[in-house]
C-alpha cells in the first residue's frame, strides 16, 4: 500500500494534522496503535457510563470577533464552525496557597490583574512590564533555554508570587522540574490567563466524533489497532513504515505525533537530544449524584492549591506527591446542560519508577492506586468541602496506564523536555508534531499538526 501522507499517531495533533491535509488531498493515511483515537484525550467506559481522559478543560478560548485567535484560526484551518463546538466558558478558577494567599481568574483578565493589584501591590508595577514581554515575546523561535523562573522572579521580586503564577502553567503543560522554558511559559500564560478556559457541550467522544466525520468526509482513512514498530528508510529520507502484523506502507512523506524520542526508537538510532528526567502525573476520578453540591467550590471550575511552605514541581520520592496539586471540577462550566453526575478530578505528580516497580504485582499496584486516591481525597475535602460520603464511584490511573495507551515514554503526559520547535528531525520528509514540538493544550496541540502540515507539507506537493 502506498499512501502520499501517512501520519503516525491519532491524538488531537495527528487528528488536526489529517484533516488539514486531506482538505486539500484526501489521500492520507492516519495510523493509530489504540483501538481509539484520542490518546491522551480519549474516553473510556465504566460502572456504565463514559470517563473522560485529559479533558479538564480546553485552554484558548476566544470569542467569535477574535479572527486572529489560536481558537478561531484552528476552526477556520479545519473548516469547523464554532457552533459545532458547543463552547461554554469556565465560571472561575482559583490558585490556592493553603493557608497562604489566593488568586481568582476567569475568562475576563482584569479579574486576574485586579486580585493581583489587591493582594501583591508592590509587584504590580513589575507584573505589568511582565506582560508587556508576554505579549511582544515570539515563544517558536529557535532558541536556548531561558528560565522562566528568573524572568517572572526579576519582574516581580516577590516568591509567593513567582510561585503562584507558575503553579497552574507547570500542570497545564510544563515537562521541566521545578522550571518553564520562557517560550513555554509565555504559550501557557495566553493560553491560560489572558484567553481562558472553555469545554464542550458534550465529551471529548462527541469532539473526536466531529473531527472523525470531516476528516472521512473528504475521503481521510483511518487504521486503528495499528502499532507501527519500525519506520522504513536511510539516514535522510524514510519510504514507510512496517506494522505489527508484518505488513509495509510506503509513503511520499511522514508526520509522527507520538513523541521525539518515540520516534527515534522507531527508525532505530539515537536521537542525539539531550537526557532530562520525565513528569508523570496520577489523577483520581470521584464521581458523585448529580444533586451533590461541593460546599466551598460551587462556582470553582479549577483549583490549583499547593499545601507545603514552597512549592515543588519535581518527581516525588514517592508514589505521588499530595502537597500540591490540581482539582477540577468538570461540570463547573457556564450554561452546561444538566448531567446525571458530578465529578471532581484530583491530579498529582507521580514517580513513574516507583509505580513501574509494582507492574508486575497486580495486587501491590491495586493497593497503591487504592491509597493514591484515599490520600488525594482529604486534601479535596479541606478545599471543598466533605464530599467522601456521596462517593458512587471512583477510578484512578497512573503514568503506567498512560504509557499503556498512549506509548509515551514513562507515562509523561507533556513529552520530553526538550522541544523541537520548528519540527524538523533531521529527514527530507519526516517531520515532528506534538507535545514535543512544543505547542501545548488541546487546541495548541492541534495548531501543531496544523503548522507542520503547512510549514512542511502541503507546499511541496
């Protein structure tokens, strides 16, 4: 079989990067190793209902006027209209440094310059010439690593502060300990404070649905269940692909969405990139009646709380880390039809080695997701208040369910921490879209395979 494109990978990323191609060619081959499409934003079925994986909540959120928006120039890229979407905005998040300060923030930004104002006045002056960078920085030009973290620290002058705003960008989508790129901190506070949050009126199923039926409606194909174990080719140019099931594909030009180190394994050589430690996370899903009220988080979409004197973003030393943390509340989104649940989502840092010293032990590792979620629940309850007694349900997965599904290395959900911004790996026609081409979020991640396939594609057929 011959195919002009054949994209490894079916994520949101390698979704966007077909359906852009097959606009314009319709022969593109889209292959997936889950039964699936979705990856790290998929679903699953159980106790009789659908779960959602990765979707808290859809960052860049735009309004309809906004023609230059990274939301509206995806839709316009896709052929998508908005009303498709069903898009409902956050109600407002929250920072919260236990016992410390906190920080409100909406889809409105002077919310989030007015708490700023009012809690850190000797920083604001500071924060404004921040945002003054934000906006004039170009984030996906070549360059070395800048910390963050000194940047937001010479502006400010104030730890709590520096801390703060990073936590919530760090979990939305930083692969470095302790540290952002400036490049990846600048993407994350657009995407995050001056844009917003948004989700669906349905599940990511419905999501995936409607880029699945625009895609085959201009005569895309999809593969599932189709794990690619070797990319066929020499040093600069790659002619396909072999599968699990021995078969060859042979391809004009290659996508691969499924990571950089991922994809070196597949062509057999190193990657040359540099070897930095790996973020895995583990998230527990309470599910509760739908008349259940959360006493101290009814209007809160997302929490981001940190419980200790400072704020550590690294692999724990155990099996998770509960002293900082997200908690989301998925139906806590403006004019959400009424659903036959509530659901409250606690995300945490993770030691994938630790977890990975238990596969092998189904019992050990049952056990040790059953304590994950007994001792992220406490720290849910002081925040929003007793909920444990209304429990119907509960499920938690860990970095070796997400290695399982996905084929990330170590379960780390936001890639390796070194990018490669332009996409180019070193190959006439094989290109890098992704989380570790650096675009972040579900609507950046899909900008991605969007850019690679214009950049790189689509002019030179």
């Amino acid at each position: 079989m011959h195919t002009p494109l054949l994209i490894i990978g079916g994520g949101l990323s390698g979704l966007a990067a077909a359906l852009r191609f097959a606009r314009f060619i319709p022969d593109v081959l889209l292959l997936e190793r889950h039964s699936r499409v979705g990856g790290l934003n998929s679903y699953y079925y159980r106790n009789s209902r659908l779960f959602e994986t990765g979707l808290h909540a859809i960052t860049n959120y735009a309004d309809p006027k906004e023609k230059n928006a990274p939301l509206n120039r995806l839709l316009r890229q896709l052929k998508i209209k908005r009303r498709e979407l069903d898009i409902h905005q956050q109600n407002q998040s929250e920072i919260r440094f236990l016992d410390r300060q906190s920080l409100l923030f909406s889809n409105d930004f002077s919310l989030f310059e007015n708490e700023i104002s009012d809690k850190f006045p000797g920083s604001f002056d500071g924060f404004q010439k921040l945002l003054l960078l934000i906006t004039d920085y170009d984030p996906f030009k070549p360059e070395s690593f800048i910390s963050a973290r000194q940047v937001i620290q010479h502006h400010l002058q104030d730890d709590l502060l520096t801390d703060m705003l990073l936590c919530p960008l760090m979990y939305y989508g930083s692969s470095i300990e302790n540290d952002m790129d400036l490049g990846q901190f600048v993407i994350m506070f657009r995407a995050i404070f001056l844009e917003g949050m948004f989700r669906p009126g349905g599940t990511i199923k419905d999501l995936l649905e409607i880029l699945l039926t625009h895609y085959k409606n201009y005569g895309g194909k999809l593969r599932t269940k189709a794990s690619v174990v070797k990319i066929l080719g020499d040093d600069k140019k790659v002619q396909g692909v072999l599968l699990e099931s021995g078969e060859e594909i042979s391809c004009d030009y290659m996508l691969t969405t499924i990571g950089s180190e991922e994809t070196f394994t597949l062509l057999g050589k190193p990657s040359g990139l540099k070897k930095l430690p790996r973020l895995g996370f583990v998230e527990t899903i309470f599910e509760l009646p739908p008349q259940a009220e959360l006493a101290r988080a009814r209007d809160r979409t997302i929490i981001f709380y940190n419980k200790a004197k400072t704020f550590s973003y690294q692999r724990p030393c155990e099996l998770l880390d509960i002293n900082s943390g997200v908690i989301c509340m998925p139906q806590n989104f403006q004019n959400l039809p009424p659903s036959s649940f509530t659901e409250v989502r606690t995300t945490h840092l993770a030691s994938y080695r630790l977890w990975k010293n238990l596969k092998n032990d189904p019992d050990s590792y049952n056990r040790a997701k059953e304590n994950a979620a007994l001792s992220s629940l406490p720290v849910a309850e002081k925040i929003l208040g007793n909920f444990a007694q209304n429990i119907v349900y509960r499920d938690t997965f860990t970095p070796l369910t997400i290695e399982r599904f996905t084929g990330k290395n170590n379960g780390a959900i936001y890639g390796n921490p070194v990018k490669i911004k332009d996409g180019n790996i070193g190959f006439d026609n094989l290109f890098l879209a992704g989380t570790d081409q650096g675009f972040l979020g579900i609507v950046g991640s899909m900008l991605s395979g969007v850019s690679i396939v214009n950049q790189h594609i689509l002019p030179r057929l």
